[in-house]
C-alpha cells in the first residue's frame, strides 16, 4: 500500500511538471484522478509496456482527455516511455499532445470532446466478447461526461447487452470549466439512474486506494452486468491551493512559486 501512495504521488507530481513545462494544460481534474490511474496500472490492468499491442491486454480510455497528464505520468512510470518524455507535453519536440492520442504508446484510444469514451469502450468490450478474448476494458469518465447523450447510450447499450468485462469509472471531483456541477448541469443520482439500466454501481471515495482496489474486485466478479464505480475526489487533490479551487481546472500556467510550493507538498 505504501508504494501505491507514492506512486500516486508520482503521478501527481510529474502531471504538474510536465504542465509547467508546457505553460498550460489542466492541474486539477490531473490530481484528482491520480489515485484510480494507479490502482489502475500498478494492481488492476493487464498491460506489459514490453508488448503494448497485445491483442490479450486489458484496454483503458481516459474519456476525461484533458486529465492526461496524469495518463502520461502513470504510463512513464510504468515503463511505456521515458518520463523525461512528460516534459515535452504540448511541444513539438515531443509527442505527448494536449489530449490522448493513439500514437502515443499505452494510448488504446483518443479523446478530446467529452462524452466518446464510453462508447469507444464498449465497441471494444462487445469485439472482445465477439472474438472470444478475455481482456477487461475501463474507462475514466469525468463529471462532463454525464452530460453528454453519448454517454447514456453507451450505458443504455451496455446494460442491454450486460457486457460485464466493461467498467466505468467516474472521477467525480464536481467542478467543471466555469462553474461547479450543481450549477451547470446535475443529474442527480448516478447509482438509482445506472441501476435501472441493469448496471452494477458503487459508490467510492476517490482517494481511498483500499475502497479502490475494493471496487475493482466487485466489478471482476459481477456477472451479467457493466459496472459504474462513482469514485467522489477533490480538484486539485493534494496541494493546499489547488484544492477544490476552479480556477485551477485548467488552461493555466503556474507561477514559480506555485509549482515549488505544490511539488513540496506532494514530496511530503
């Protein structure tokens, strides 16, 4: 347990880096995601960086794409590239882009324009059912996410189909572009409205690497059914005056003082 909480630090400590390097991209929704990417990579997925196209691999999509320096953190950290490579994010030296892409090693799929992943999951999840494999597919939704159509009908679908090798993960930190969710567009209850759509769902605490992992055990052993784990986190988790701040959902560079002070946060 102890490794996992630093390499969670890790992650968010190279998502700032690399964002400072490239003078803009989105501090907060990166550190609140942090700690599911790693469960993710370093407990529950089954991916080899050796053989990054290997068709039995599980599959991964960052639907919340902005968050991807905290994608790219964890992939470096698991030995699909360099992490010098984070600190040419948005450069054109590198090939770390401002959202997911395909070309970047790890990346099973692109994103951008909320409300894809889901979907683009599921394909994946029905061809592996069609072709008699056995990988798993998971995919971080962010709060934007549930406020796009796409996004229902993928769990609409899913649960029709009861595609049990597809688990959703919403990294729910409640603050989104220019205001917090309650003001731009709430939904209610995610886990009364998924259920009726014959969805296994489980509400979590975000930054809970035990309630995480937990999670994660329950989605393997549901049968006959997706499952939508709820993950509640903090915006900007993990530096003082980052935390539940707008401001700092993205589009923003750091001042030297600010990355200094964030970094010695996250080494403590």
């Amino acid at each position: 347990m102890l490794n996992l909480v630093n390499t969670a630090a890790e992650i968010r400590r190279l998502s700032l880096q690399a964002i400072d390097a490239a003078r803009s991209g989105h501090p907060g929704g990166s550190l609140s995601v942090a700690d599911i990417l790693a469960v993710l990579y370093f407990e529950e997925l089954r991916v080899d960086p050796k053989e990054p196209a290997a068709e039995s691999r599980d599959r991964f999509i960052l639907s919340k794409g902005h968050a991807c320096p905290a994608l790219y953190a964890a992939l470096a950290l698991k030995g699909f590239f360099s992490v010098d490579e984070l600190l040419k994010l948005r450069k054109l030296s590198g090939f770390m882009e401002g959202h997911p892409d395909v070309r970047i090693p790890g990346v099973d799929a692109p994103s951008g324009s909320l409300g894809m992943g889901l979907s683009q999951g599921l394909g994946m999840a029905l061809g592996a059912r069609i072709r008699g494999l056995d990988f798993r597919t998971y995919v971080v939704l962010g709060d934007g996410d549930m406020q796009e159509g796409n996004t229902w009908e993928a769990i609409m679908a899913a649960g029709a189909k009861k595609v049990d090798s597809l688990v959703a993960i919403l990294d729910s930190n409640r603050l989104q572009g220019d205001a917090p969710v309650s003001q731009q567009l709430d939904v209610g209850d995610f886990s009364n409205r998924l259920a009726a759509f014959n969805w296994n769902t489980i509400k979590i605490d975000g930054h809970d690497l035990d309630q995480i992992r937990k999670a994660f055990d329950v989605a393997r052993q549901t049968k006959s059914k997706p499952t939508f784990i709820e993950a509640s986190t903090m915006k900007g988790k993990g530096v003082s005056f980052m935390e539940n701040e707008l401001y700092w959902h993205g589009s923003v560079a750091m001042k030297e003082e600010e990355i200094s002070q964030a970094l010695s946060e996250l080494s403590n």
